[in-house]
C-alpha cells in the first residue's frame, strides 16, 4: 500500500514552513466517527459546522474538532462538550476552556477580537500541562489513521494531555504533532519526540527538531523563525518574533535601447558622423532580475524581519521552490514536486523602529 507519509520521508522533503496558519484555535470536542470534512460529517450538528466555519473566515480562526483517543464508538449520547479557545502569539499566548451542553453556545463568540488576541475574560483559564493535537483523521488521509493513532493511544497512555484532532494540515508528514499554548506543529513523529517537544512547551520552550513551525505566522515567516533559532540554537519560545513579511516583486530587465535605423551613406566630403555619448547611468543596483526560477517562472520570495526579545533583529531571505522529489501531498493524490520553502539568506540587521525587540 503506497502512503504518502512514506513517500515523503523518502523524497527528505524538508519539513519548516509547512505548519497550518491560524493565530487562534477553536477546539470543540465531538466524539464519535468524523467524515473527510468533519465539521459538517461528523456527530457535531452540519448546520452548526457550515456556521462556525462562516464565523471564523478571515479573523485569523481556526476550528477544528477533537476527541479523546481510544475507541471511537458510533454513539449520541454525549452531554458535554470541552470546548478550548488558543491564542498563540509570542509574549501573548493564552488558553481558555469551558463545557457546554450545546456546542452551538460558540457561535456566540467575537472571532474577530479572539483572532487579535483578545478574549474579554471569557470561559476559565487553562492552567494544565501542555495541551497535545494528534491529527487521527482517517477519513481525510490513512496516514493520519494508521501513523497518529498509535501514537495518541501511547502519549495517553503516558499520561500526557493529548486529543486526537480533525486537521492540522500535512497529511504527508505524519504522525503530525501540535502543541499549545505556543501553536508549534511537528512532524513525522515519534513518542521520543513528542515526549521532548512536551516537556520543552511545559517550560516555555520549544523542540526544534522535526518542527514545522508556529502557526501564528504565514509559512515564509514560519521557516525564518526555524532557521533564525537554528543559528542561535535559540529554543525559547517567546523570545523571536515576526515583526514583517515583504514580498519581493520579481524585478525586470533593465530596458533596452531601441534599434537605430541605419545611417546613409555619408557624402563625399562631408564630416564623419559623431558617435553620440552615452548618458549617465540611471539603472538602479537593484533592478537586476532574479536568477532563481520555479518549474519555469519567477521564484516567489519574501524578506522576514524578526526580532529577539534582546534588542537583536535579522532579514532572513525566503524562496518558495519546487525542485524537490515528486511525491503526493496526501494518499491517492498524483506526485507532483512539493512547494518548500528555502531559506537563502540571513542577515543581522540594526532593530528600529519597525522592528521593535519584544518586552518579555
């Protein structure tokens, strides 16, 4: 049987910059089998999903459904449902946590003020260990299923804070792994790993390894956070942040001069034509066209400024490039070059006033 996760992790697809992007995550717990699309193919009521999928559009939300791992028996006679509000922003991370009877009470929440950060005192704050998302989802790829099972099943078993969850994005990179507060995905996991990446998070750090990046930042700025800590071996967790993402235009040949038609013949006895002076260059340094193409066309690119919590700050170049093995980004789908995102440069820059060094 042909499993994209297989193909992946023999095609060394690198996995920084591919986390799913969301500031804020809304968790509702729904137990039960749950369909490929399992807000509106599961036990949780359709119409609901449809709206809380509406809700959170655009507002930096995300809602995904979760449940406790084991057996999942076909059965509707749940009375309370854990519901998790996340924030996941550097310096501001938090974790809410309620139980409600009817999971429709969420559509009542100001998604746009949690999606900024902002949650007005609602529900309880989490105090617990580390909360751990194990994406189990056989219906939407059996890698999920046969890879994420079994190691939910055993981080239950060792007593870690762990819900198997709907979609965390990157079927191919499982067992994937997602921790909170801080909103850090890992993937092709182990136990051993897992059991790192928990014990970093319980005391504000994070594991680099195998890490795919937080999920509060765009998949650019995502792998400029890996490869900045990378550098310093820096492992605190809320000591770098974004504090920009520019997108570098693909930058055109300089122009050039238009044909001359040729001169007549000069006359017998007339002066020899003046060859005209060129006129100051005016080409800007930076027009020079990229020299990076992607299957045939410009290399999207972007600079990453970030900033440390202690006054440093660094551009970091990124490319997205498909040059890469073929290979499927979920079971059944056909081989295609994966998008990676490389990191080309990284430079120490001088914090100003657009990059603010952090204040804890």
């Amino acid at each position: 049987m042909s499993l994209c996760a297989t193909a992946s992790r023999e095609a060394a697809e690198p996995l920084a910059g591919t986390a799913a992007t969301a500031r804020t995550w809304l968790l509702v717990e729904q137990t039960g089998p749950w369909g490929a699309k399992a807000l509106t193919a599961s036990h949780l009521d359709p119409a609901l999903g449809r709206a809380l999928e509406a809700a959170a559009k655009g507002t930096g939300v995300r809602v995904a459904l979760i449940r406790r791992p084991g057996r999942h028996a076909d059965r509707h006679d749940a009375t309370r449902h854990r519901l998790f509000l996340a924030h996941t922003a550097p310096g501001r991370s938090w974790i809410r946590t309620t139980a409600v009877a009817d999971p429709q009470t969420a559509l009542g929440l100001d998604f746009a003020a949690l999606g900024a950060g902002e949650h007005g005192d609602l529900w309880e704050p989490y105090t617990g260990e580390p909360l751990v998302l194990v994406c189990t989802n056989g219906k939407r790829d059996r890698c999920c299923a046969l890879l994420g099972r079994p190691l939910a099943a055993d981080l239950a078993a060792a007593g870690t804070e762990v819900w198997e969850v709907t979609h965390i994005g990157g079927h191919r990179f499982a067992p994937t792994l997602f921790v909170l507060p801080y909103g850090y995905a890992y993937g092709r996991t182990s136990l051993s790993l897992a059991a790192d990446a928990v014990a970093a998070a319980r005391n504000g750090r994070i594991a680099l390894d195998h890490c795919r990046g937080r999920s509060t930042w765009d998949r650019p700025a995502q792998a400029a956070d890996l490869a900045v800590r990378e550098l310093l071996g820096e492992d605190r967790a809320d000591v770098l942040d974004v504090v920009r993402t520019d997108r570098l235009l693909p930058q055109p040949p300089p122009p050039q001069a238009p044909a001359r038609p040729q001169d007549p013949a000069p006359s017998l006895g007339s002066p020899p034509p003046q060859t005209p002076k060129p006129p100051h260059d005016t080409t800007s340094r930076d027009t020079a066209p990229h020299d990076t193409a992607v299957t045939g066309e410009e290399a999207p690119a972007w600079t990453v400024t970030l900033a440390h919590s202690d006054g440093r700050a660094w551009r970091v170049t990124v490319e997205q490039r498909a040059d890469g093995a073929p290979a499927p980004a979920s079971c059944g789908a056909q081989l295609d070059p994966p998008a990676r995102m490389a990191v080309t440069a990284v430079t120490a820059v001088t914090a100003t006033a657009d990059s603010p060094a952090l204040s804890g």
